[in-house]
C-alpha cells in the first residue's frame, strides 16, 4: 500500500512539477484577496463563483487560497467578469 501511495505522489509531482514552479513564482496575494471580497459582496458560495466563470470548483479554491493563480491574462478576465457580476448585482438593486 505504501508503495501506491508513494507512487502516486510521484506520479503527480512530476506531472505538475514544470506548472507549480512556475507557478509558485507568480503567487500574487491581491488577487486572492480580491477574489475573497467580490465574493463575499456577490454573497456567493466557491461553487458559485467558479461556475460563473467556467473553472472547476477546485481551481477556484485555489486561486482564492492563493496556492494557484491564473496567468496574467487569465487575472485580468477574471477580474473583470467580477466587476461585471457585481454591477449587475448593483443595476438589479437598484
């Protein structure tokens, strides 16, 4: 049993290992803050969010948590798609 296991987390870790690295030196703290207050303003769950987006529950998670972000590009559409949420929010509470 204990060999599977160790297989399976090398298996894993080799590969993601090029996307992680790359990734880690692109964590940037504002975005999962923003992501974290455009929700909470939204009063929508994770699920939600990543739905409206169209990313998987566990993409979001961790954008949100700030162990994965987006690339650049992918910050910015993301970004923006909140901005756009919320105005609408605004425009049906008015």
């Amino acid at each position: 049993m204990q060999r599977l296991t160790l297989r399976a987390e090398f298996a894993i870790g080799i590969h993601d290992m090029k996307l992680l690295t790359r990734k880690a030196k692109e964590i940037d703290p504002q975005f999962s803050i923003e992501l974290i207050k455009a929700r909470r303003r939204l009063k929508m769950s994770q699920a939600d969010i990543a739905n409206a987006l169209g990313v998987s529950i566990r993409a979001y998670w961790g954008w949100e948590t700030g162990r994965v972000n987006p690339y650049d590009l992918t910050q910015a559409a993301v970004l923006s798609r909140l901005k756009e949420m919320l105005t609408e929010k605004r425009e049906e509470a008015a």
